[in-house]
C-alpha cells in the first residue's frame, strides 16, 4: 500500500508492505501523482516496507530522477540496510538523501485500543 500526502513544500510517500514487481501496476499511476505535484521535496517513509527487489527499486529511482531534474530533493525516511543495498547495487544511492536520524515508530498511539507491535527492523547506525 502506498500512501500520498502532501504539504505546501513536501510530498510523503508512505509505503506497506512489499515493494516489488507483484505491485509494479500502480507505480505508473502514483509517479505520475506525485511528479504532478511538483513539490520540491520527496520524502519516501520506508518504515513499513517487508520487502523490495529492483522493480521497487527503479520505482524509487524514477521518482527521484523526475525530481532532480526539476531541481527538486528526495529523502528517504527509514529504509534498512537491505534497501539501501538494493539502490546501491542499482547504482543509485547517491540520487537520494538517506535520513539515518529517524526513528520508524514502534507501536500505534494509546488511545484506549490495545498498541499493535510493529516488526522490528533492523536500522543503521
């Protein structure tokens, strides 16, 4: 699942789950989304993502691409070693901004409703 939102300045993408060629259908539609926004700023909330092979991969790097080329900055937000390796291997680290400070959440807020634990992820130090 792949969730968009956006800021004045910002567009975030929020990814679940796999990222892989099993949901390659919806890329076309969410880059096209997201580059119609023409915000400045890409942030890529990894935090939730099982897996991703080279087809998300290319997905991501599309997504930067289309941003650096109108002067634009992609960030990406709790992606793990794995995935960082994947873009590494693709060739294409250095496309993004890796934030290394943020810390995935770990359970959903108290309100009264019993906490859902969230796989926990290695994250690089």
């Amino acid at each position: 699942m792949i969730e968009i939102a956006t800021s004045s300045t910002t567009t975030t993408l929020v990814i679940a789950g796999d990222l892989d060629l099993a949901e390659r259908d919806q890329f076309p539609e969410i880059a096209a989304r997201v580059v119609g926004l023409r915000r400045q700023l890409l942030v890529i909330d990894m935090c939730r993502v099982t897996f991703m092979d080279s087809t998300g991969a290319a997905f991501l790097i599309s997504l930067a691409d289309s941003g650096r080329k109108r002067g634009g900055a992609t960030v990406l937000r709790g992606a793990d070693e794995r995935d960082l390796f994947v873009l590494e291997v693709c060739g294409a680290l250095d496309l993004f901004r890796v934030d290394r400070d943020h810390k995935c959440e770990q359970s959903t807020p108290g309100t009264g409703v019993a906490q859902v634990q969230l796989p926990q992820r290695h994250r690089p130090q």
